[in-house]
C-alpha cells in the first residue's frame, strides 16, 4: 500500500508538486500519465526516498518514507525498486555482474546477510531466463540493443524480488515491437512478484496495457485516476487532448 498525501516540492522557485496526493493498492498497477516536465520523476524519486518533499507524506508499507533517514530509510526502502529512465547499467561489467550486483552488494534481501555464490547465480540464472536474457550473461552492455539494455536493467530489478516496483519511461526511447516486449514483461513481472508498482509513461499504449488504473498528473497534482476502462470516458479537454495526442501513436503501432 501506497499513500501520498499533500506532496508539496519546489525547485527554487518553480513550484513541481503542490498537494499530490495518490493511493496504490497492494498488488495494483497504477500508471501515471503526464507531459514532459509536469514533475512525474520528481514524485517517483520521493516514493523511494532519494528526494525529500518539503511538505505532505508518504506511506510505505506502513511506514512513513518521507520522514526517514540513513539506515531506517535504507531499511524501509530495500523492498523497493526502481527502474530509471536512463537503464543506468554500468558499462565495466558484463550482463551476469550488473544482475548480480545489488545482490552482493546487500546480500539476501529479507535478511541482509550475505548470499552464497551459488544462490546468487541461480537468482541471476531465473531473472536473466524471465526477460529473456538467459545467454547473454558474458556480454557487455556496449554489445546489447537499447531493448535488451532496457531488459538487463529489469533483469537487476527483480533479481531482488522487491514488492514495490517504481517505472520511469520504462518504453521511451523504444522502436513499438520492442515496447510492447516490454509492456509484456511488465504483466508478466506482476504477476510472477505480485509487487505493487507504479508506471510513470506518456506512452498511452503501454499506459493501457499495463495499468489497473490509470492517473493524470498535471499541475503538480493528480488530476484524476480511474480504471483503464472508465480513463477515456473523462469528460475534460485535458484528458481528450492526451488521448487524441497519443491515439495516432498507437495506430501507428498496431
Ligand atoms: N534536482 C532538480 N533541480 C531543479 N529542478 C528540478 C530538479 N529535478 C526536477 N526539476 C524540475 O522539475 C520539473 C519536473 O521534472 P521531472 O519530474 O523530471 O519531469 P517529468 O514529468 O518529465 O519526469 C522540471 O521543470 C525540472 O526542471
Ligand atoms: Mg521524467
């Protein structure tokens, strides 16, 4: 369970977000739809704690992220990950070593004690076979497709099996076959890790795809959020003026 309540962030003097609130259900898929610059990746890096709202709340799992710091926020958030825009692999390791990267670093997620070698390897082995990377594991991230970065990226993700996934731009910079890949991994993720996760996109197609509900994000708040079937029914040029942006897009792609 998510619960934002009355996010307030500005930058120096640009107000970004102004009361946010948002609720996620455990286990739902919320994708949070909004223009370039309306502050989507300043409101993911607070639900993970990177940031810090300079008013309102966030609730975790129970536990109050916005207010945490140093090992109590490492320990409230290690359940938690995120994919960034940028797939933000390092370029010195192979694919194997950038999966099994925050496994050795943190060790057993539950526990935090170190893993054994092996158990790293078969955890690697599953993340790697679930996105469809299984024999890739030697190669170096210069050698793979922006899809397969992308892949590998997911693969460092949910090798830690996090109950709580975060999505920046998960298919910008996409051709539309490999974004749909991905859409499907997203599913597939879901229901293999029944995290609850948000996915922030202004990709309308892969809104629809992944999402139960879907939100709007303009003007520093949510706008609206409702199911995927009642979204295009919202009886707001805001909301009209998106889908029609986006609906060419989508035609385009199918
Ligand atoms: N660290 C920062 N310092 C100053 N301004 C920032 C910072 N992070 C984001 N912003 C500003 O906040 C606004 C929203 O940014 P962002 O969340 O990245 O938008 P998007 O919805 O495209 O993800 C932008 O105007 C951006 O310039
Ligand atoms: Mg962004």
């Amino acid at each position: 369970m998510i619960r934002v309540k009355n996010l307030w962030k500005k930058y120096n003097s640009h107000a970004v977000l102004k009361g946010l609130d948002l609720e996620v259900s455990r286990g739902e898929t919320v994708v949070i739809l909004g223009r370039s610059g309306v502050g989507k990746s300043v409101l993911l890096r607070q639900l993970i704690g990177i940031d810090k709202p300079d008013r309102g709340t966030i609730e975790i799992e129970g536990k109050l992220i916005s207010s945490l710091t140093g090992s109590d926020l490492y320990l409230a958030t290690r359940h938690m990950g995120m994919l960034f825009q940028a797939s933000a692999l390092f370029d010195s390791m192979n694919v194997f070593d950038n999966t099994a990267f925050y496994l050795n670093e943190h060790g057993d997620p539950e526990t935090g004690k170190k893993l054994p070698q092996k158990e790293v390897k078969a955890r690697v082995k599953k993340a790697l076979e679930m996105v469809g990377l299984a024999d890739t594991q030697a190669i170096m991230p210069a050698d793979l497709s922006g899809g397969m970065r992308k892949r590998a990226a997911i693969a460092r993700l949910i090798v830690y099996h996090p109950r709580i996934l975060l999505y920046d731009e998960p298919t910008t910079g996409l051709d539309p076959i490999t974004s749909m890949q991905i859409n499907e991994l997203i599913v597939q993720i879901q229901n293999e890790l029944n995290a609850t996760s948000i996915v922030v996109t202004h990709d309308i197609c892969s809104a629809f795809h992944v999402g139960n509900r879907i939100a709007l994000h303009h003007d520093g708040k949510i706008a609206y959020i409702t199911s995927k079937e009642e979204f295009p029914h919202i009886n707001d040029p805001l909301v009209q003026a998106f889908l029609k942006n986006a609906i060419p897009e989508v035609n385009q792609n199918s």
